[in-house]
C-alpha cells in the first residue's frame, strides 16, 4: 500500500511540473510576440520620419532625361511650360479684365501655332536600323569586343548610306551591343554634315543627336531637289542583276523570276528612300505611269528581254495611285508566268527523242561554249538543266553532220595526194594551239612549235580571220540591248 501512494504523490508532482513549466512557456511566448510587435511599430514610425525628413531636404531639381546616347538632355518644352504658366499668373493679376482677352489672343495663336504636322511613316530600312538598336544594349565589357574598324561613313551617296546602316544593323544583332555610330562618320564627312546647320549641331552638338536624327541628316544630303534629280538618281542606283549568258525560255523561267524579285527589291527600296522626308511628294516625285518619265516606264526599262515592256501590254491600268499598286498587279503577271513555266516543264519531261529544228551548227557551238564558260553555280538547277539540254541536241545534231558526211563519201575514190612543190616556200611549223590560247603548255612531250615569235605570228592571224567572221556575221539577238549588271549593285557615287 504504500509503494502505490507513493507512485501516486509522484504522478501528482510531475503533473503539477509540466503544467508550471507549460505556463511560463506561455508567458514567455506572448511576451516574445508583444515584443516584436512593439519593434516593428517602431521602426515603421521611423521609416516615416526618414522619407519626411528626406523630402524636406531635398531641393527642387529639373527631371532629367536622356537620349538614346546617354547624354541628359531636358526637354524645351518642360521649362516653357511653367514658364508660360508663371507669366500667365503675373499678368492675370496684374492687369485684371484686360488680360482675359490677352490670353484669349494668345492662345489662339498658340493653337495656331504648334498644330502639329501627321507624323510621316518611317522607312522599312529606318524601322530595321531602330530594330538593331532597340535589341542592344550598351556594352557592359568583361572580355574583347568584336573589331568595329570596318564600319566608317566615308561618303555621302546612297551607296555608302546603305552599306553603313547595314554593317551597324549586323554588328549589333550579332554581338548585341550599342554602337556610338556618331563618332563612325569621317572628318570630312562629319565636318560637313556640321556645316548645314551649325548652329544647331555645332560645339559637340553633333554628338548628342539621336539615331532616327543622324538618319534624317545623312539623308538630306542626298534627298532630290526635284522630278529630273529623283529619275536621275533612281536610274544610276537601280540595275537589274542577271547572267549576261543565260537568256530565259518558257520551260527555264525560274532564275529569271528570281532576278525580278531581286530588281523589285532594290527598286522599291531606293524609291523609298529618295522620297522619304520630301517636303512637296507631288512636287519631287514622279508620277506612276508608263509615259516617259514616269517610274513605270523607269521600271520596265531595265528589264532585259523586252519581259517588261510585253508584260506591262497584259495589264489593264496604264496609270496607277503608287508605286506598290503597279508592282502589286505586275508580279501577279509574273506569278502567272513562272506557274506556266512550271507546267510546261513538266509537258517536256513526256517527250523523248524529238529533234528540233535549230539555229546554224557554228551559233549553238558559240550558245554552249558560253554557257559553259559562265559562273558556276551548283545550287541553280534551271541554268545547269538548261545547259544540259543545249549539249544534247548539239550531240544529236553532229552525229546526224557525220553520218551524212560519211553517206556522201561512200563509193568515191580517195582523194588524191597533192602532188609535192620543190620550189615552194617552205611553211611554218605547226604551232601548239595550248599556246596560243593559254600562253602556256604543260603536256609532256609536245610535238608542236612552242616558239615565241611563231606563236605571236599565228595568233595574229587568228585575231584577224576572228575579226572578218564577226564583221561578216549577222547580230542574233533582235531586241534592244539592256544594260545588265552581272551578279552585283551598281551605285554612282555622286560627292556632295
């Protein structure tokens, strides 16, 4: 019995501990809690003060702004307009009735004043340069820069205006980083840009204008006073790149339509740079239509094979609004053609041995030997097919020149031997034609003459003989010769 109490009175105890130490843990907790929330009011109560005490002291300032270089620049029209609000007060007070009208006046003026003109559309060539821009950043260097010594402003043409927004667009895109294009233009260049308004861009002015403004200056230095200056620009900046070798047939249309819209291109692109930022559009540019001087005429004009002329005969308009409305209905023409072009294609594929009734032997000779010496191009299926087929009627057509030859011989005695002249001059050597038309033989042995002066002598005669078949020779084509720019741009680089 008495084991079993004292179990009992040490339950009890260790009951009566646990609940002691259970309420001072209580108590502490809550005190733990009031505790913080004592702390953070506080420090809420002093963060104020602060952000108080921090706007009391600090002196008003002009907001800064800055432009697309970094430099901080505060917009004119802030400081006017509390200037103008400050003046408005003085004088309403000062001069009381009289000075509603005044203000009336004013801001009649005023709103006369700075209606502000529709903004014009930018360029597809300035949205791209902007593009380049908005996707960079500044540079923030840890390592090495790819070199930018490659891009220099170095004149003011079209030509250069091109190529040096171009190389800014793919330095930036590739590396993504900002170029400080204002300090990429030349001393002269620079120098003169300067000069148009001094004034305005003058005392390191020049530095500070933003993209889109340094795009507008170097445009204006070629930007055309008129109708004669836009044709005459618009004709020396705009050629049509084509294989000089290559003509086009129904069933080889394809490169062809590939150079038109090449020609499209870069024909749109220079109308629209020579007519961005005109101040008079009827004034400055040409009308659209086929009559001389206008841009349709300019457009087909260019286009080698009389294609353009013929295809501007399929359309209804003889006029059109813009430029884009005309090549609009033009390349649907175009479109028409090339899927003909397709189907005839496929038509020939279903005919096998048919023989054509061709031009003279010596002409096709000359054809392919051209198109063979042209450039090679792997990747241009049309050009390659085309030259294949030239080969194979020309080898159809020698074979059926041999078995005549050889009909026309049969039955017949042997020519006979002329008879040798002792008294006859003595002829040259043969001389080796490796020679003479590469200058140089690397066959091993050669059994021909390769002496300099015979060979110079043989080549004379060949140059000479040559000269009499061109001159005796009728011209092939029938249309008037275009000029044909070979597999690049032609600019005309005009100084300022």
């Amino acid at each position: 019995m008495e084991a079993e109490q004292v179990q009992a009175m040490m339950e009890q105890v260790t009951e009566h501990l646990m609940d002691q130490i259970s309420l001072k843990f209580a108590e502490q907790a809550a005190q733990q809690s009031a505790f913080r929330e004592e702390i953070n009011a506080r420090f809420e109560k002093l963060e104020f003060r602060l952000v108080a005490l921090e706007a009391k002291s600090r002196s008003p300032s002009p907001t800064l702004f800055f432009d697309a270089t970094g430099m901080p620049v505060t917009p004119a029209n802030k400081g006017a307009k509390s200037t103008g609000d400050d003046s408005s007060k003085n004088n309403t007070g000062n001069n009381g009735g009289s000075s509603t009208s005044n203000t009336g006046n004013s801001s009649g003026n005023n709103s006369g004043n700075n209606a502000k003109k529709p903004d014009r559309r930018d360029t597809m060539h300035l949205h791209s340069v902007k593009t380049s821009e908005a996707v960079s950043t500044l540079p923030l260097v840890h390592g090495v820069l790819a070199s930018s010594d490659h891009i220099r402003y170095k004149k003011s043409s079209i030509r250069s205006f091109f190529e040096f927004w171009e190389l800014v667009n793919d330095y930036e895109l590739r590396e993504r980083t900002t170029l400080p294009v204002n300090t990429l233009i030349e001393k002269t260049v620079r120098e003169h840009l300067i000069s148009t308004d001094r004034s305005r861009l003058g005392t390191g002015k020049f530095y500070s204008l933003s993209r889109e403004e340094l795009y507008n200056l170097m445009q204006e230095q070629f930007r055309p006073a008129d109708k004669l200056d836009f044709m005459k620009q618009l004709e020396n900046n705009v050629e049509f790149e084509f294989k000089t070798n290559f003509r086009p047939t129904p069933e080889y249309f394809r490169p062809f339509y590939d150079a038109l819209l090449s020609y499209i291109s870069n024909f749109t692109k220079i109308f629209e740079i020579l007519s961005y930022g005109s101040d008079d559009l009827k004034q400055n540019i040409p009308r659209c239509d086929s009559k001389p001087g206008g841009l349709v005429k300019a457009f087909v004009g260019k286009i080698p094979f009389e294609y353009g002329t013929r295809t501007l005969l399929l359309l209804e308009d003889t006029k059109w609004p813009t430029l884009l409305d005309f090549i609009r209905d033009f390349q649907k023409i175009m479109d028409q053609h090339k899927e003909d072009a397709e189907k005839a294609r496929k038509l020939r594929r279903t005919f096998g041995g048919t023989q054509y009734e061709a031009k003279k032997f010596d002409q096709k000779l000359q054809h392919l030997q051209a198109l063979r010496a042209a450039f090679a191009d792997d990747f241009d299926e049309d050009i390659r097919e085309a030259a294949e087929l030239e080969a194979e009627e020309l080898d159809e057509e020698l074979d059926d020149l041999l078995a005549a030859a050889m009909e026309q011989s049969r039955g017949k005695d042997f020519p006979k031997k002329t008879p040798y002249d002792k008294n006859a001059p003595q002829r040259d050597p043969l001389v080796c034609i490796t020679k003479l038309l590469h200058g140089t033989c690397t066959k091993t042995p050669c059994n021909y003459s390769h002496k300099e002066d015979l060979v110079a002598k043989k080549r004379l005669e060949f140059m000479d003989l040559i000269q009499k078949q061109l001159a005796a020779a009728k011209p092939q084509r029938t249309f008037a010769p275009h000029k044909v720019a070979v597999l690049e741009n032609s600019y005309e680089d005009d100084g300022y």
